[in-house]
C-alpha cells in the first residue's frame, strides 16, 4: 500500500525533495484511506507560508534554461520581447495539457514560465501568477496555490505601496500598473481580503494622480469583488462611480454596461434588510437607473431585440412604482405611530403619486407593446395592471383589464392565458356577488379547457360551487 502522501504527486514533482520533506507539507490536505482531504486547522496551513525556506522551490531558477541561458545577465528590450514570446507558447502548451487532463505535465510547463516570467517584468510575472494560482485553486491543488501566494506577498513586499509614502515625491514613484494586479492575482488565488486594500489603495491613488485609466480598471476589479462578495450596496457604489466617468467621457457603450449592473446590484439590494429609508432610496435610484438605460436603448438602432429590451425595463420600472408607493405607506405608518403626521400626510400623497405613475407605466408599455405586436408582453403588462387594481379593490377597472387582455390572448393565440384570464374575472365577479357573471366566465374557461385537454375538473368544481352560490 502506498504512502497516502503519495497523493500529493499528482499535484507538484519537484523531484529533488525527499520523503521527510514531504511529510512536513501533510499539513496542506492529508488525504484520508479514502482518498479524500481532510482539512486542516488554521495553524498547519500557516506552516506552509515560508514554504521556500523548507525545500528548493519549483518558482525559483537555480540553473539555466534553454529559454534563459544565462540568466545572470540583464537582459535588452528585443531579448525580453523574445523571452515574453516563448513564454506565452510555453503557457499555451501548458493550457492544451491542462485541457486534455494531464494536469501534473501543465503545472510542470508552467512553473517553467513562471520560473522565467521573473526575468520580463513585473506585471507580467504577477498576472501569470494569479492564472496558474487560480487553476491551482479551482483543482485543489494547495501546495501549488501556497507556492503561488508566497510568491506574491514577497512581490508585494517589494513594491512601495501609497500608504507607506511619507510625502507626493516618494508616492509618484508607486507602480499603481503592479499594485493593480497584484490585487486582481490575490483576488483571483482565493484571497479578496488581500485584494481589496490594494485596489483601494489604487484608486485613491489615481485619483490623486488624475489617472482615469488606472482609477476605472481598480472600480471594475473591486465591483466584481463586491459582487462576488454578495456586498451589492459596495458593488453600486463602484459601479455608481463608473458611471459617472463614463458619462464624463461621453461614452454611451460603457454608459450602458454600467447601467445594466446597476439595475442588477439595485434589483438584489431590494432584497436586503435595509431600513426603509434606505429601501425607498435604493428603489428610486432603480428606477432612475432603468428610465436612463431606456433612453439609451431608443437612441440606438431599434431591433426587435432593442424594443423587446425597452418593454421589459418599463414593466421594471412600473413594479418600482408600485414598490416604492408600498415603502411609502409603511414610512407613513411609522410617523403616524410618532405623531409626525405632515410628514406622514406627505408620504402618503407620494404613495398615491407612485401609484399613479406605476398604471401609467403599465398601459403606456401595454400600448407600446400591443403596436409593435409583441402579445405576449402586451398581455404581461395588462396581469400585471389588473393585479394592481385588485391590490386597490378597484375590481371593475380590473375586470376592465382582464376584458382586454383576452382579447389580445385571442390575437395571441394564447388558449390557455385565456383561461387563466376568464378565471380571474370569474372570481372577481363572485367576490363582488355578481354570480350570473361568474359563472358565465367560468363556463368560458371550461369550454377552452376541454378544447385544450387540461383542468376541466378544475373549472367544473367552480361551476358546481358558483351554482350552488347562486340564489334561487
């Protein structure tokens, strides 16, 4: 039987390094008689952080490479343009076997580039890094990632970082391009908490140095941190910001990249617990975001696409409306109970306010839908106003809306929405007492149903009570 830290060959040779050496690295994942991991406690993987001084690390050149002859001297720009050259076909070498499972022969190609990726330049070691650090990561392969992050801390502690800078001189020598990726490899190696204070550190820095360029790539690395993080309110501040420098550049493509993941980050923060102040601003914010992002769309080339876009976003923004006129009547509740009541007269005038703009929304999207004959979203813009007169008991404007839907259910083609829409208005009428009415819907929605094969015994129980309901 083999030795169970015989395991770890399949994830790094380094040859040279006896067995006892080995066992000073079980601590990273001892596998189990099952072959499975078990995990180790916090101190046993800190004994792999100064992992280079314990064996010969396969990140380290200690002879010369055929790449790399003689490594002792500097190299010139077209010997390093060389270098660079040779290094992506060795990692493109590395990817193919990778690909095709032979993982142990791609992490062997790759210590080599990054063997050799020292000798090019910084930024380019650092990026390597966090791939080959990432794919170590995604296989489990620990010992690899360890001898990744060493790697990057030592990097790390030889660069000047801003927070370190005693004065504007000894700043404007920082490498933002290096701290920038440094950020981007820890956070791609499974380490965000080692990312963030970099990238944060860029952008404060570009921005003193007025470095567009520098401050939108540290936003866009910490937004998809934030999102990644589930920290949607850090993810819409950064993207907020991108925003705006998008606009400042007059640039309408980034414009609506930025918009599109502010309308998700919004959407999932009104998922939060938030106070409900809070809740109405990020609501309101929604909406703005999405009638921008409209505006957008219509100055574009309209294709069915672009205005099966624009239907959707308007049907969002009305359920915002409708959203925000609910939060207003809770904010006016709460003043109530406080005695604040102008303020609380005040919130609910802007319910009713919300609430009028959510119908107009929806009749105007139904109206827009119905010329460009989009049924399917017309009919969702008509549910989703009848449902809201109901929410109102405003029950005939409701029916009203069902009456119409249908219509565009049969232009549609839609049988089976016309059931569902003719039960609607048959349960409308019965909870306004208008049991002929009722039942004529219901009697509507059985026929169609028998056509179709499905829930007759549905409709024919509603049948059977409705009469019985009936008087006499």
């Amino acid at each position: 039987m083999k030795h169970p830290l015989f395991f770890l060959s399949k994830f790094i040779r380094i040859p040279h390094i006896p067995l006892s050496l080995y066992l000073l690295l079980g601590c990273v994942a001892m596998p189990s008689a099952s072959g499975k991991s078990i995990p180790q406690p916090p101190n046993a993987i800190a004994q792999t952080e100064d992992i280079e001084d314990i064996f010969a690390n396969p990140l380290q050149l200690t002879e010369p490479d055929p790449l790399l002859p003689d490594p002792d001297r500097e190299l010139s720009d077209a010997e390093r343009q060389t270098l660079d050259r040779a290094l992506d076909e060795l990692n493109t070498q590395a990817e193919a076997e990778f690909a095709a499972g032979n993982v142990l022969e791609a992490f062997e190609l790759w210590n080599r580039e990054l063997r050799l990726r020292r000798y090019t330049d910084s930024v380019s070691e650092i990026e390597a890094l966090g791939e080959v650090g990432g794919n170590a990561l995604d296989e489990g392969n620990f010992v690899q990632l360890q001898l990744v992050s060493a790697r990057l801390r030592q990097i790390q502690e030889e660069q000047l970082e801003p927070d370190e800078c005693e004065d504007d001189e000894e700043r404007a020598t920082v490498d933002l391009e290096v701290l920038q990726a440094l950020g981007v490899a820890y956070d791609r190696t499974g380490a965000p908490e080692r990312a963030v204070p970099l990238l944060q550190q860029v952008l404060t820095e570009s921005r003193r140095r007025q470095d567009k360029s520098e401050e939108e790539e540290a936003l866009q690395n910490l937004a998809r941190i934030s999102l990644d993080a589930l920290d949607y309110p850090a993810a819409a501040q950064s993207y907020e910001d991108l925003l705006a420098i998008a606009k400042f550049r007059k640039d309408t493509d980034d414009e609506a990249t930025y918009l599109q993941q502010l309308a998700f980050t919004y959407r999932k923060m009104q998922q939060l617990l938030l106070p409900l102040d809070r809740q109405r601003e990020v609501t309101q914010r929604s909406i703005e975001v999405r009638q921008q992002l409209v505006v957008l769309i219509e100055r574009q080339t309209i294709t069915p696409a672009t205005q099966a876009e624009i239907v959707d976003l308007r049907l969002e923004i009305a359920a915002d409306y409708v959203h925000l006129s609910h939060l207003d009547r809770e904010i006016a509740a709460a003043l109530q109970t406080e005695n604040q009541q102008e303020l609380a007269e005040r919130s609910l005038e802007s319910a009713d306010t919300n609430i009028r703009f959510a119908e107009q929304v929806y009749r105007e999207t139904y109206i827009f839908s119905w010329t460009l004959q989009q049924f399917y979203r017309a009919s969702t813009a008509l549910t989703e106003l009848a449902a809201l007169y109901e929410s109102l008991d405003r029950f005939s404007e409701a029916l009203q809306v069902y009456q119409t839907q249908i219509d565009v259910l049969q232009l549609a083609r839609d049988r089976y929405g016309m059931t569902i829409a003719y039960d609607r208005m048959g349960e409308l009428f019965q909870l306004t007492g208008a049991y002929p009415q009722a039942l004529q819907a219901y009697l509507k929605a059985l026929e169609i149903a028998q056509q179709l094969g499905d829930r007759q015994d549905y409709f024919a129980l509603k049948i059977e009570r409705i009469r019985q309901q009936s008087p006499r």
